[in-house]
C-alpha cells in the first residue's frame, strides 16, 4: 500500500487515538482518614444519565460477574496461588507477584461472541438489572472541592473499523465521568473518550431536569457530550461527520447509572476506598492489573493487523486499566496525559 505524507500523519494521529491513558503512580500512603458515612446528595442529584446507542449490542456489565469469566495470566500464562474463586473481595490478592501485568483472560474464546460479552440492557427504568455495573467514587478534596467518578463498565469493547477493518476490540471496557463540584454545586464535567476526553461546564450541557446527558459511542463506549457522527481522529477533537475513526451517538437506550452502582469514598492521602454501604466490596478497588485479555500475538490466528507492523491497528487489543489508574486525585478536571491540554468548554460546538 503506498500512502501519501498526509494520509499517513492522519493515520498515525488515528493511531493514537486508539491506545488507553496511561497509568500515574501514587505517592506513598498517609494515615490520615476522612470517612464520610452517606453519599452526599448532590452526587446522585446532578448525576449523569447515559444513552446507549440504539444499534449497541455489547451493554453494561456486571463488575464482580468479569470474574467469573476470566482466569489471571501473566504472558499469556495462567497464573497461580491465588485465592479461589476471585472475587470483588480478594481481587487485591493478585497485586502480590507482577500485578500490574496480570490480565484477566476469557476463559470462552471471544470469536465465538460468548453471551456474557453482551453485558445486560437496560430496562424500561434505565436499570441494568441484576448486574452492578458501575462504581461512583467520591474525593472529597476539601475547601468545598469534591469530586465525584461515575465509572461506567461494560464487559467488551468494540473498536469500530479503521480503513474497512474491526479494530481495537477487546475484553473489558472501563470508561468514565467526573463531575467537580464546589459548595454542592456542579461546575465542570469531564467525558472520557479513547485515549483522553473532553471537559465541559456543567452549565452548557444538555440535561434531563438537572443531570448531565452523556452520549455512548457505540461499541467503544467513548463518552460525549452530544449525539451524532464523531470523528475522533485527531486526539481530544470531536469533530462532526466520519472519518478514519468514528464514534456513533444517539438517543437509543437511558441507561441510569445510579441505580445498579457502589458508591464509596476515596482517601487520596491514605489511598483507601470506604463503600457507603459495608456490603459493597472494596478489595477489587485496588487491583493494578487489567479487565481483559492481553493483546493477542501476530502468531495467534485471532489476530490481524489494519496496517501490517503497526500493532496499534490491531483487530484485538489489550483489555484496560481498572478505577484505581484514572487519576482519582487530579488537579484539574482532566486527567494529565502527555500531550494534551484541559480545554475546559463553554459550548457542546467549540
Ligand atoms: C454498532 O456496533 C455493532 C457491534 O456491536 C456493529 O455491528 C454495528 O455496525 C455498529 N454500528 C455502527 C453505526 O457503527
Ligand atoms: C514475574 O514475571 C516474570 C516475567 O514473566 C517471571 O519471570 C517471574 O517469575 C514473575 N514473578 C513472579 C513472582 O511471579
Ligand atoms: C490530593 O490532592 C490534594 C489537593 O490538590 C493535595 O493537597 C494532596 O496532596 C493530593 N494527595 C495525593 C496523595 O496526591
Ligand atoms: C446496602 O446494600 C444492601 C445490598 O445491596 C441493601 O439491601 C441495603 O438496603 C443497603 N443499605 C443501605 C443503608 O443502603
């Protein structure tokens, strides 16, 4: 295939729209810790509410239900001397030996769509029923600043199709909002997407009554701010129509994630979880290694790449990063990646 210079640049920026953030460290634990008993209310008022896109096929998940589905391997290796079965309640334990390359691998072969990928519709009352499928983390960060992560999951990513091709699939999709707020109030709202997201503030959204609508592209679960064709070739610019890389939104399915979550509270000095309700489990919170299948090998008949030698164009990726590597204690309400900026926006059409 022989590309013109500008193609190729516009490849490589659609390249790299389609890796995942990458992981920040926290600084060594302090003892102080802030407990808060009740969720605070205005973490479920102003909470977003998400439309699924009408033709989406892989839903929200079970959090917990990943496990059962799924051994640890380390190099495509199961690996042992964990406790069994893994739970949400000893997730943690995996941490010990090279956690962070640990991922947790189908035990179905995916090609053969096994019904779990498909996650749970939401019903008529935007409930996933029957599967907790998302985690709301509160950081209080004093002075009245409070953050609050509503992290959405969803058992399979579809990557869409780059140059004709499916790319970018992969077991286990964690994605998110955030939403900071001052006094009680909300002010700005962050939308994760790909590789970074766009931020908004709070008042220039669209809503139902006073929550915030968050638009899920279908199959990759990026989340937007509006409906429509999003051409996300160029990293953390939405632009309209299709491109290399388009994401899809529309008004399909309310999902409300308020009513199958866990809601803790975060201590960012402590880098403690406390659930708000002691039967929610809070080991899994901790777990550095990933939700999905490790990208498979050229050598693995699975696997193909858009752009032969360009793994990052590879049908399969690798499964993400869980809660804990979001950045649950940034400065601004975007993220720090390299690379990028935190435009805060003030219009859905800037
Ligand atoms: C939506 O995702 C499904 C796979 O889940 C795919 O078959 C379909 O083509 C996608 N639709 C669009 C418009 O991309
Ligand atoms: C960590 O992974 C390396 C490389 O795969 C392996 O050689 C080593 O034995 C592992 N260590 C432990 C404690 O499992
Ligand atoms: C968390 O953020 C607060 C406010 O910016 C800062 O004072 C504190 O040092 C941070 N904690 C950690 C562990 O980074
Ligand atoms: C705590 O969670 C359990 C199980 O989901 C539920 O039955 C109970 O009502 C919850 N308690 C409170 C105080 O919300």
């Amino acid at each position: 295939m022989s590309l013109s210079s500008n193609v190729l640049l516009g490849l490589l920026a659609a390249v790299s729209q389609l890796h995942h953030a990458s992981p920040m460290a926290f600084p060594a634990p302090l003892l102080e810790e802030r407990q808060a008993s009740t969720v605070p209310d205005f973490v479920s008022t102003y909470a977003p509410l998400v439309w699924l896109y009408s033709g989406e096929t892989y839903f929200p998940s079970d959090i917990g239900a990943q496990l059962d589905h799924t051994k640890p391997e380390v190099n495509f290796d199961v690996i042992t001397g964990y406790p069994m079965p893994l739970t949400l309640n000893n997730l943690d334990s995996l941490n010990a030996d090279n956690g962070s390359q640990v991922y947790l691998t189908s035990v179905d072969n995916i090609v053969t769509n096994p019904a779990w990928l498909n996650g749970v519709k939401p019903d008529s009352t935007g409930k996933t029923d029957g599967a907790v499928s998302v985690a709301i983390i509160v950081n209080d960060r004093g002075n009245g600043e409070v953050d609050a992560f509503y992290m959405y999951f969803y058992a399979y990513n579809w990557g869409g199709t780059f140059l004709g091709e499916d790319v970018d699939d992969h077991v286990g999709d964690w994605e998110h909002n955030m939403i900071r707020f001052q006094n009680g109030t909300p002010s700005q709202v962050w939308y994760s997407q790909h590789s970074f997201g766009e931020a908004f503030t709070y008042d220039c959204l669209e809503k139902q009554g006073v929550r915030p609508f968050t638009y899920s592209g279908n199959g990759s679960h990026a989340n937007y701010a509006i409906t429509g064709t999003h051409d996300h070739t160029i990293p953390n610019v939405d632009l309209p129509g299709t491109g290399i890389l388009t994401d899809y939104t529309d008004q399909g399915t309310l999902w409300d994630p308020l009513l199958s979550a866990y809601f803790y509270s975060f201590n960012a000095d402590a880098n403690t979880y406390t659930a708000y309700n002691s039967s929610y489990p809070t080991a899994w919170l901790q777990f550095v290694g990933q939700w999905g299948d490790e990208q498979y090998p050229n050598s693995d008949k699975r696997q193909h790449e858009v752009i032969p030698g360009i793994s990052a164009t590879a049908q399969y990726s690798g499964g993400p990063t869980g809660p804990e590597d979001k950045q649950l204690n940034r400065t601004a309400v975007c993220p720090t990646a390299s690379g990028y900026v935190c435009d805060i926006r003030t219009s859905l059409t800037s």
